[in-house]
C-alpha cells in the first residue's frame, strides 16, 4: 500500500512512529515523552502530569479565534497481547506493522490501534499548517486499558474547551453517545498443597480461541480459555484420577482469554487419552460458529513440584465455573444491548494462591453492585475473597447535545450515509472526564478496527483515511 496516496499520510506516518516505542499500559513513560517533546518542537503549549497523561494546547488559526474550543482526546496505552510462539519483548520491542491491502496489522502481536490512531490523527492535526480549526486541546491518557487510571488522576480544570471528540471506538460511521461503567475484581484463593501422588507429569493445553474485547465482543458468545481449562479439569476428572498443579490463563482482565493451561500428573494415558477425544467432540460442536479452532490437548511434562489438594483443587474450579462470566443482563430498553457482564481475563497460581482478574462492566450502577456481590459470594464461597478497584461510572446518554448532531450532519454530508448513535458496552472515559466536568459536550468516534485487544487486530486505512477527513470537516465547521 502506497500511503503517500492518502490523504492522511500523516496520520499513518505517525502511527508507524508511536509503534516504535513500547507503551503497554504502566509503560507509557516513552510514549509520554515524546508526546511532550513533539510539542516542545512546534512551540505549542504541553503540560505533563504525575500520571503521565499529556495536554497539549494550539491556538486557534485565522478566522476561527471566536468559535468554540474543541477538545481531541485519546489514550496513548494498548493492551499487549500475542500469539503462542511469538518471541516479542512488549517493554522493549517495537510493534512490527505489516500492510495487506486496505489493512495495517502487527506480526504477531496486538497492533495498538486502540488507541494509537487516535494519537495519531491529533499530531497530524497539530503538525499541520493547513488544517482550519478552533482553538484546540489534544488530551491523551494513560493507562486507559487497565482501570482509566490516567483520566481518573487528570484534572479537568484544566481543560478550557466544553466540546469533546473521544477517537476510541472501533466502527466507522457509529457514534457513540454513552457508555457502560465497569471496576476490576481481584479473587484470591488460598490453596493447601502436597507431592504428587502421580509419575507422570502433563501440560494441558486450551488453544485456538478467538478471544476479543470484553465489552465490544462479549455478547459474541465466544468461548472463554479460563472457563473452559476448568471444565476440562472437571471433564477429565470423570474419566481418570489427575491430579492438579496449577493453572495459568489470560493476561488483561478485559481480554477475553484465547488460551490457557493446567499441569496435571495421571498416571492412566489411556483415560486421560478417552476424555480428552470426548471433551474436544463436545467443544467442536458447541463452539464451531465463533471459535471453530477450539481444542484441549496434553503435552507429556509437567512443570510443578506440588499440587493442589483435593479440596483446593475443588474450590478454584468451582469458583471459575460458578463466578458469572459472559452476558449476565441484556438491557430491557434498548434491544441487542449488553447492560451487565463480567470476564474473568486472566488467571494464575502463585506458590500457594490462586488468583482470578475479572473486568465487570454495567451500564445501571445497582445491576454492577449486585454483580460485585455475586463475585464476593463466589469467591467467599471457595473460601477467598474479593477486592474491587478501578470503578468507573458510566456515561449516560443526553437527550440535548451540540455535539452530537454536528458530527451525524456532516459525516451524512461528507459520505452520503446515515450516521447511527449508539450506546456500547465498553468503557470509554467520556465517563470519568464527564463525571468530573459535567458540562462536557462529548460523542466518541473511530474508523474500523477489527479484533482490538487480540493479535488479529486490524485497522482499515481507508477507513482511517476517511475518519480522518471527517474530523477534519468537524473543526472546520464548529461554530
């Protein structure tokens, strides 16, 4: 793909750049600086705070001084994903973009668009000298994957503009007006542990899951590898006696885990051989719309000197298959909506702990508490407990915006499409920045992004190229 044919050469020019610098959420110190320091270069104002988010300042150009200022807003953090096998090193490691026709994607590993592209419409615009504007403010966050913990710490009174276009959402053409709340639920278990009684030692393996976004994608139905490792713990369990030494799965809370795995000591290869052909005819045809590719195979060596007792072993998995995980409410107004959800992302065993992270999402605070309470049964119930943080409220729909109908009239006149407004599931931070400064006039948009938080994550360039243009026209017409 030739990008010098675009009208936003910029905008992937900068994107390539900002995926030169590790920013995983909690490593964004890099991208921060030099965020700052593309500021310093033009001569525009820029402020850095303890949390490393960044605002930068431009004035507005010639016959746009009296118009409303007009806030960019993004994060600069991405979740770090990658497939089996791929050597990738997300604290050092630049993300390696490679073009297939109208898509950009990452050689293995989760590409950054969420939310790199928003990033990098901003410089394009601040870098330019020919793009009319208001007065603009460019507001990008950290840590925006992992709890909003950036635009939790940003100080609000520093923004000047009342007018927000949040550039974090995924599908071009469908703006969204609101948004569910959600917090992070930490479960530990204690475990007693002993020898294995068991010689031989094997690695079971969950794999070939299509994973996803844990708001976007959860009404999917698309299997979880967490959830599943524990059903094929229970599922063998019928067939041949195992024992169990740890299980390992995920890595985000708001992933939906692809892949996991359990060592297990049995010392019946032929059992273990019966259940593991049965489980995978099940699992095919349950699963063969959304992850055709599911499969639970045993790889002889077994990495763990002790394994769980019998009761231990039968709290974790009751806590993982009895913890809601999936859709627990569809909304009641709104049709085809996901109100209330939980993933469990990720899993791990620590000496003699177990630890379960859920990412749990609401669009009605009552319908989160319950579910928070749903968790903390569970988890007291496998006799652990549950810790809750990063809560975020959600961003509730206003019948009046400005905003708004801007945006849908010249994305209608520039595409000759209907615009369609939409509420998700997903938290974006129009919330937080919203429930701080409420006279915030926000709408979130985006070009398509396929697969975010996976290594099959894409971003369409002439979708970019023509969101781009649209923002753009949306500068140029605030009035």
């Amino acid at each position: 793909m030739n990008t010098d044919e675009l009208f936003c050469k910029k905008v992937i020019d900068f994107f390539g750049e900002m995926n030169k610098i590790p920013r995983g959420s909690g490593n964004e110190k890099g991208v921060s600086d030099y965020l700052v320091g593309f500021a310093k270069e033009r001569g525009l104002e820029v402020f850095q705070d303890e949390a490393l988010n960044v605002l930068i300042r431009k004035e507005a150009t010639p016959g746009y001084e009296s118009k409303q200022g007009v806030i960019i807003q993004g994060h600069m953090d991405m979740v770090c994903e990658k497939n089996q096998g791929v050597e990738h090193d997300f604290l050092k490691d630049p993300i390696d973009l490679i073009f297939e026709g109208d898509y950009i994607r990452a050689n293995g590993t989760t590409l950054g668009a969420d939310d790199g592209v928003a990033v990098a419409m901003a410089l394009a615009i601040l870098d330019s000298d020919t793009i009319p504007h208001p007065a603009l403010e460019v507001l990008i966050t950290t840590d925006e994957e992992v709890g909003m913990f950036g635009a939790r710490a940003f100080d609000t009174d520093l923004l000047r503009g009342k007018l927000l276009l949040n550039i974090d959402s995924e599908v071009e053409g469908v703006f969204t007006a609101g948004c569910a709340g959600g917090a992070r639920a930490e479960v530990t278990i204690p475990l007693n542990l002993k020898k294995p009684s068991f010689k031989t030692g094997y690695k079971l393996i969950v794999e070939g899951l299509k994973g996803g976004h844990s708001g976007v994608d959860i009404n999917k139905e698309r299997a979880n590898a967490n959830q599943i490792l524990a059903r094929s713990l229970k599922h063998i369990g019928a067939y041949t006696e195992i024992e169990v030494g740890g299980l390992w799965g995920g890595s985000k809370d708001n992933a939906i885990p692809r892949d996991s795995f359990a060592y297990i000591f049995c010392d019946d290869k032929t059992g273990l051989d019966k259940a593991l052909y049965a489980l995978n005819g099940e699992l095919g045809a349950e699963y063969s719309a959304t992850d055709p590719k599911i499969k639970v195979r045993a790889e002889e060596g077994a990495d763990c000197a002790e394994v769980f007792e019998k009761e231990s072993l039968e709290r974790v998995l009751g806590a993982i298959l009895l913890i809601p995980c999936g859709i627990v409410n569809m909304s009641g107004s709104i049709k085809g909506l996901p109100e209330t959800s939980n993933n469990i992302g990720s899993m791990r065993t620590e000496g003699s702990e177990f630890k379960l992270v859920c990412a749990l999402r609401s669009a009605v605070e009552s319908r989160k508490e319950y579910l928070k309470t749903l968790i903390a049964c569970g988890a007291e119930l496998a006799g652990g407990k549950a810790e809750f943080r990063g809560d975020y409220p959600a961003w509730e729909y206003k019948e009046s915006s400005y905003i708004r109908p801007l945006v849908c009239g010249v994305y209608e006149r520039l595409y000759n499409k209907k615009a369609v407004v939409d509420i998700i599931h997903a938290g974006l931070e129009c919330g937080l920045l919203g429930g701080k400064k409420p006279d915030l006039d926000m709408i979130s948009m985006g070009p398509d992004i396929l697969d975010i938080h996976s290594p099959d994550e894409r971003l369409s360039i002439s979708s970019t190229e023509r969101t781009f243009r649209l923002v753009c026209e949306i500068l140029k017409e605030v009035e």
